[in-house]
C-alpha cells in the first residue's frame, strides 16, 4: 500500500493513515554498523524530524530509513535530504 521516495542517502516510505495524525517511525538496518552508530543516526533524525513535524502532511505514516553507505553521514546532509524528500512527498 505504501509508496516510497528515496535519495543518496535517505528513504521514507510512506502510507495513508485513517486519524489524521502522522505516525513517525525509524529502522536502521544491522548493516549501517554497531548500536552507537545506529543509534547517533537515528537520534540525528529524530532531531531533524521534530524540527520539520509541522511540515509533515497529516494523512501520511511515515518510515525514515537512512541509507548505508561508506563515508558516514552527517547532520547537514541528513537534513537536506529529509528536506528534499519531505518536499517532494507534499508536492504529491
């Protein structure tokens, strides 16, 4: 049912939800590295996503994956991607 966006270094998928009320989750696959590493990126977007809550179109769910690459990835990358993709979802 869901649909996705994606770019280098992040995806959301995201589906239609019934309340109105957008639920926000987070997966980090074992791939990116070690808990520390996993957690750090999903604290990081957590912060980038509560800046952004208003933003966030309210007939949606929402998963944000971030992407394993080589080089890690940094806050203001993250947040330019999550900008891009949340644009791009709101724009239809």
């Amino acid at each position: 049912n869901g649909k996705s966006v994606n770019d280098k270094n992040l995806v959301i998928v995201f589906c239609h939800n019934k309340n109105g009320k957008p639920k926000i989750g987070f997966s980090v696959s074992k791939k990116y590295g070690k808990a520390v590493k996993r957690n750090k990126v999903k604290r990081r977007l957590k912060e980038i996503i509560n800046k952004r809550y208003n933003f966030l179109n309210t007939k949606y769910n929402y998963i944000f994956l971030p992407r394993t690459l080589e080089k890690p990835v940094t806050f203001a990358q993250l947040e330019k991607s999550a900008d891009f993709l949340i644009e791009k979802i709101n724009k239809g």
